[in-house]
C-alpha cells in the first residue's frame, strides 16, 4: 500500500490521520509517517483496511464485538476509581 493509498483509504472510511492512528491502535506520529512515506505501512494494516473500503465496512461496525445472536457494539471500558 503506498502512501496515497492509504490516506484514500482512511477518506473513504471517514477515518481522519488521527481516528485512523487510533482504530488501528497506533501513534499518531506513525500515521502521519504512513502518509509522509517515511514508515512501510504493515501487511496487516493494508490487509484490513483495503477489506473495510471493498465491503463498505465502518470503523464503527470493525469495533464492534460479535456475538452468536448478531452484531452488539463495543462499549467503552469503565473507568477504574481509585
């Protein structure tokens, strides 16, 4: 994947250089480096997000847990009280 690609792919999925650094669970140095052409974007992060923008699949949706009766979205960890 190269740069253009990618910053293609984050647009078509409403995916700004930071929402994308999070939905793949990176720096947002090292999307802005994807996007520069200083960093390899890893197979598995082009694997995803080229699968994402052919089938039409959210980030939303991509979070959200599976189950055996359908789709339930992700809910956000509690914060622990000290």
């Amino acid at each position: 994947m190269t740069p253009a690609q990618y910053a293609k792919a984050i647009a078509d999925l409403g995916m700004s250089q930071v929402g994308a650094a999070r939905f793949l669970k990176i720096g947002e140095r090292t999307s802005r480096r994807f996007i520069a052409g200083e960093s390899k974007i890893p197979v598995v992060a082009e694997m995803l997000l080229n699968i994402m923008v052919a089938h039409g699949i959210s980030p939303e949706i991509a979070r959200a847990k599976y189950t055996r009766n359908g789709i339930v979205a992700a809910k956000p960890k509690a914060k622990r009280k000290r």
